[in-house]
C-alpha cells in the first residue's frame, strides 16, 4: 500500500486504520474531499480517477460532506443545480421492527 495514501487516509480519517480506510474508496475519497488539503488530494488523483472521485459524490456516506466541500465538489462535476446535502435518516419507532426483522433474516444467510 503507497505510503502517500496511508498517510494521506490517517489524517483525513482520524478514527480508522489507514488500511482499513483505504479499503472503503467512497469513505476515504468523501474524507479527503471534505478534509483534505490541494496537495492531498492531487496526491489522490495520482491513484484514483476523476471517475472515482466523482462516484463518491454521486453516492455519499450521509454526514461526511459540508456545505462549503459539497457545493465545491458539484460544481466541480458540473452538478448543477447543487443537490441538496445527503442526510442521515432517523427511523421512525414504527421502523424499528421490520428494521430488526430484516436484519435477522440477512444473519442466518
């Protein structure tokens, strides 16, 4: 693994293993494209595409981007008019069972 991206993966995402970070490209590229400097995240660009980059905006982890690096990002991809920022969803008590149930079912498979 490049010494660049791990260092690059340990600052930008502080509360995980750099290798662990690296393995999860859309975790990694949201982080560096919320947190990263220029310098970062032209290092980036050496081992990731445009293509990635821009396919972890179209698909982001909700909560990672701010405004300022989410309106950045978008314009930057021609993403016009700038969506809205993704946002966690709090489910709803009503949720909750089915929620349990469904995860249930996918642990015996």
């Amino acid at each position: 693994m490049n010494s660049d991206l791990q260092e690059i993966a340990r600052r930008v995402v502080w509360f995980k293993r750099p290798e662990d970070t690296l393995k999860d490209t859309k975790l990694f590229l949201a982080h560096l494209m919320t947190y990263g400097t220029l310098r970062e995240i032209r290092t980036a660009l050496r081992y990731f595409s445009e293509q990635d980059f821009e396919a972890a905006l179209n698909d982001p982890y909700p909560g990672i981007f701010d405004q300022r690096s989410w309106t950045h990002w978008n314009l930057r991809y021609h993403h016009e008019p700038v969506p809205p920022l993704p946002r966690r969803r709090i489910l709803q008590n009503e949720e909750l069972p089915t929620l349990v149930a469904s995860e249930k079912r996918s642990n015996e498979d």
